[in-house]
C-alpha cells in the first residue's frame, strides 16, 4: 500500500528499464566527449606544430629501398607501395609460421603422451624450456647466435654446388618457365584432381563393398609419374637459374634472407611449444571410455585415433588454436628488432620516419592487424561450428 | 585342447596385480557356449577386472585365458580377433557422442568387418528394432536417456555378431525406472541363447535368466552355483552375508 503511494518521479527511479537505459546514456555521454576532446586537441596540436594529415603521403615517392620484396618494387616508388611490400611480407612469415608451427606442434603434442619414454620426455622438456624463454630472444638467439656464425659467401657451405648457405643467406635455384610450361603445368593439375577422385572413389567403394585400396602408394606413383614423364614428354619446361658467386654475394637464383630464417624459426618453435600443449590436452581430454569403446569393438589404434579420439580433440583444441594463429601472427611484428621489412619495420618504421604521419601510419598498421586477426577468427569460427558436437 | 569344443571362455589359473596390490588371485572359470553367467560380489573384489581381462582391455600377468580357440597373450593379431567375437557393454555406456545412434552402431561392423556401409546400417537398424528404439537412430548420443543409451551400447556391440557379450555393471549408472527397459532387453537376449557374461547387483536378473551365478570376494571365486542353490542355500558365510545385505531391503 505503502509503496503503491510512490509519486511518478520516484517509481521511473526504481523501474530497471528505465534505470539501464539512464546510465547506459550517461556512459555514452561521456565517451563521445573524451573522443571529442582528445580528436580536437590533436588537431589543434598538429596545426600548431605544422604537421599535415591525410593520406596525401601515400602517393609520395619513398626514397629508400626493401631488402626482400614479393612484388616489384624499387626506391622510386610510393610509400604506398611501401605499405603493400610490408604487408605481404608480414603475411609470408604468418602463412609460413602457421603452417610449420602447426605441423611441429602436432608432432611435440602427440610425442609428449606417446608410450615411449624418451620420445616423451624429450618433447616435454622441449616444450617447457621453448615456451619459458621470451619471443624476441630466440628470435636474437637465431639471428645472432646460430645465423651470423655462418661462413661468408666465399666459404659457403654447399650442396652439390647448386644450394648455398652463407651469412647472407639461403641461396637456391630458381625454377624458370620454358615453352611447354602450361602444358606441364596442366598436366599436373588434372593429376593432383585425379588423385582427389581417386581418393573419394576408394573411399565409396570402401563403404559401399568393404573392399580397401592402397589410396597413399597409387597417389604417390600418378604425381612422381606425372611429374618425371610430364617433364620429358613437354619438353623439358623448367629450365633453372643456379645463383653464382660474382664478387662478394651470390647473384641469381632463389634467395631467403637471414632475417625472414631467424623469425620464421623462432615464430616457429616458440609457437609449436604452446601449439603442442593444446594438442596433448585436446587428446587427453577426451575421456577413457572412448578408447576403451573402440578397442572393445576391435578398432586398431589408427582408426581409434583418426574415426573416434581426433574429431572430438578437435571441438577442444580449436578455440586456443586459434588465438595461437593469431598470436604468430601479431607476434610477427617482433621482425623490428632484427630489420626483417615486415609491415612494422617497413611502413610504421621507416615510413613514419620520413613521412612523420604517425597517426594516419599507426591506425592504418592497427587496423591491418585487427582485420587480419578478424578474418583468421571468423574462419575459424566457422571451422569451429562444423566440428560441435549436438548436445540436444 | 580338448576343452574347444565344449568351452567358449577358458581361464586357467589367473592372476593380476596392480602394482602390490593383488586382484585376481588363481582364477579358473570355464564358459560353456550358450551359458548366461552372473557375476556378484562387493565392490573391488575383482568382478569388473576379471571380465575386462577377457577382452584384453586389463592384462593379466599369470595363467592362460583362451577364447573361442584363440590364447589370449601378447599377439596382436590374437588380441584383434578376440576383440571381435566379444562384445562389451560398459558401466557408462561409452557412446561415440560425435556420430548418431547409426553411425555408432555401423563404425565398427564398417572398419573392423568390412561390411558395405549398405549391408551395415541394414544390420545396424535390425538391432535398433531389437533394442525397441529404431525411431532415434539419425538422433545422437546427447539426446537420448541414459537407459536409451545404453540400449543403443548393446545394439552396437550385436551389430558386430559377437559370439559372447560381457556386461559391466550395464543398469549402475541408470535411474531406476530406466532399469527396466535395459533389463528386458538383456532378458530377451539371454533367452534367445547368446553367451552372457554379466556383472551386475540385479538379483532379480540373476534369478531369472542365469545358468550359474558366480560370487567374487577379495580377488577369488568364493562361490558358484545354479541360482536356486545359490540364493536359498548359499555355502560360505562371506556369500551369505553379502546376500543378506543386497536382499535385506
């Protein structure tokens, strides 16, 4: 009775909606004047101080060279293209990282719960050492310690004088397309799509009669057979360019700088340490009983492993995996300290020296960062929601 | 080898420890094709271990156990093909949770037999009809009951036409109203002449369908008789003290 007596005022006060919705508006309130007082006072800052903004800078010559670039690119051209140079090498050492950090750490995980013992006991303490040392030190570790001891381009050391490996680098062959190249290439296309069909139709054929057929060695013999007798029958259509030693560095050929090994190394095994873990715990975590089910049932330990643990390891292990993806890649950016030219070094390095834009520069960095991040994740979300499991 | 013909488990003398602890003290116990053996005894005394022994899923360090003809010792390929005439079903039912109902009962029969996929679910959907739950079959795991699940446990270990079927404790971890639907199906089973292994605390099962009723202390077979002889007049006095507990209330 007493409360029913309450005046409008006081009962607006005590309704939840309207009370959420009342400081709900007060917290944007606030925000928009602290992004509006701190985007006014950097204007005001840098019209004091002469600095211009926009994005002009972009189409300005760059003036400075890039010591490994995919695309083409000299000192003549815009910073622009300074951004992309970076940006694509930034996404080579992530793709390489991913890839190899992947394979290790699946190998280190299964190894770490593996009947044997020394096998076991010498991928824990490989990953309890690797992942217990800083990042950018073994990144230092591999540039300084273990690169810059290799011998100078006179003394490399040498693989049938066609691979060299020196201080500068790794230097190969470089295969060149001759005529006949396209067919060569088709050829080999339309057999990697044959052993595609060949895998399903074996798979088909397996369910639908249970007869089984070597899939792996009947592969194996179409591709080295398709590639060794393409080869000869298209007329030889790679021809390859041997790097030689002119001077004091090797010219021709195929080159990996030192910079790109030492953080593809170090992104690498840093990230195979944490990968592992997630592995090991992703097969642990699927409970005993399973095993215990397959092996009731006959399966061997293969198909145990590969029909029945694996899928269900995998709704565990995706979402660290994930941000360990993620982590390769934004730890990337450690390429700085020892000058590989990846986004960091190149264009919120170099550029913004010399163009003194840091707010356009970094925002533009932040935000390439953010959107590849945005993208690994969504896919892996839709990964991720492929593999769930129906509860109910 | 002259039991071959008569017995379809044979175990002699055997023995296994874990670490010092001795759980299985001299067993010998010999399965006629056909016979629907109850396993009692209180909890630890071995029954669980001595059954999971015989396909392998415990390792025992001393005695002989041969199963349908074949040694059970470190042989791989002898181990495979016990595993195959032998059906488990477990305590907690061990459904495949990533694969429906079908694709849990056709996994092995497809891999392990070889069987067209066509031929398999065919199969696979003939025990479901037997279990009585033909209508879950695209349905998974995490949906169904408890007793469901494990009536979907027993359909995919007949879909691999097992010669013997071992029950570990399989009504333990159910509600009791779901009891009885797992029961019925053993029972049909049973009386429709498959070789029952059973560990179970259903003294009611045990009265009905048995052949031998086998009670399990510390580690040894205290005693083992027909069901009638063994309820109304049980020998030793560790055997009757457990049944004046279980049937006591």
């Amino acid at each position: 009775m007493k409360l029913d007596n309450r005046n409008g005022l006081t009962r607006l006060i005590y309704n939840p909606t309207v009370r959420s919705l009342f400081f709900q508006a007060v917290v944007l309130a606030g925000l928009l004047w602290f992004l509006l007082t701190i985007i006014s006072n950097v204007m005001t800052n840098l019209d004091t101080r002469g600095i211009s903004t926009g994005f002009g800078f972009l189409s300005q010559p760059a003036g400075f060279g890039i010591s490994q670039t995919l695309i083409e690119y000299n000192e003549t051209f815009t910073f622009g293209r300074t951004f992309f140079v970076g940006l694509l090498n930034t996404l080579l050492v992530s793709a390489l990282g991913i890839v190899s950090a992947t394979v290790l750490g699946v190998f280190v995980g299964v190894s770490r719960i593996s009947p044997n013992w020394l096998l076991r006991k010498i991928s824990m303490v490989y990953i309890e050492v690797l992942r217990n040392i800083p990042l950018l030190l073994q990144i230092f570790f591999w540039y300084y310690v273990v690169l810059q001891t290799l011998p100078r381009p006179r003394d490399s050391l040498t693989f049938g004088e066609t691979v060299f490996i020196n201080i500068r680098g790794v230097f190969m062959p470089k295969p060149m397309a001759e005529s006949g190249f396209v067919v060569y290439m088709t050829l080999i296309v339309a057999a990697i799509i044959g052993v595609f069909v060949l895998g399903r139709w074996a798979k088909r054929r397996m369910i639908n009669t249970g007869q089984q057929f070597p899939v792996f060695w009947a592969s194996v013999g179409i591709l080295v057979a398709t590639l060794v007798i393409g080869f000869f029958i298209t007329g030889r259509p790679i021809a390859f360019d041997y790097p030689e030693l002119r001077g004091l560095n090797f010219r021709g050929g195929m080159s990996l700088i030192p910079e790109l090994i030492a953080l593809w190394f170090a992104l690498t095994i840093y990230t195979s340490t944490y990968i592992g873990e997630i592995v090991r715990s992703g097969i642990q975590s699927v409970a005993h009983g399973q095993t215990e089910a397959c092996r009731a049932l006959g399966l061997n330990e293969k198909q145990r492993m590969n029909l029945v643990i694996l899928p269900q390891a995998m709704r565990v292990m995706i979402p660290p995996m994930t941000s360990q993806y993620l982590n390769l890649t934004k730890n990337s950016s450690l390429a700085t300290a020892i000058g590989y030219p990846d986004l960091v070094s190149v264009f919120a390095g170099t550029t913004l020296n010399q163009t003194g834009q840091a707010i356009e520069i970094i925002t533009m960095t932040m935000l390439v960062y953010l959107t590849i991040s945005l993208l690994v994740s969504a896919f892996m979300n839709w990964f991720n929601k492929r593999v769930a499991l129906v509860e109910r | 080898m002259t039991n071959e013909q008569e017995f379809i488990i044979t175990l002699n003398k055997v023995n296994k420890w874990y670490g010092q602890f001795h759980v299985l003290k001299d067993i010998n116990l010999n399965v006629k094709v056909g016979e629907r053996i109850v396993i009692c005894g209180p909890s630890g005394s071995g029954k669980s271990t001595m059954i999971r022994c015989i396909n392998h899923l415990e390792e025992h360090q001393e005695g002989e156990i041969v199963v349908d003809g074949v040694v059970l010792n470190n042989d791989l390929k002898n181990i495979g093909q016990i595993r195959k005439e032998v059906g488990m079903v477990f305590q907690h039912f061990n459904l495949f949770p990533h694969l429906t109902v079908l694709q849990n009962c056709t996994l092995a029969p497809i891999w392990v037999r070889k069987m067209p996929q066509k031929e398999a679910e065919a199969i696979a959907m003939k025990y479901l009809e037997r279990v009585k739950i033909p209508d879950q079959a695209h349905k998974y795991p995490g949906q169904l009951s408890g007793g469901q699940q494990q009536r979907v446990a027993i359909a995919r270990s007949l879909c691999m036409n097992p010669r013997v079927m071992l029950f570990d404790e399989p009504t333990s971890a159910l509600d009791p109203e779901m009891i009885k639907e797992v029961l019925d199906v053993m029972v049909e089973l049973a009386q429709e002449g498959m070789t029952m292994l059973c560990v179970t605390h259903e003294m009611g099962f045990a009265k009905k369908v048995a052949d031998r009723v086998i009670f399990m202390d510390a580690g040894q077979i205290i005693e083992q008789n027909e069901p009638e002889a063994f309820f109304n007049n049980p020998q030793s006095d560790r055997t009757k003290l457990f049944l004046s507990q279980v049937l006591g209330h």
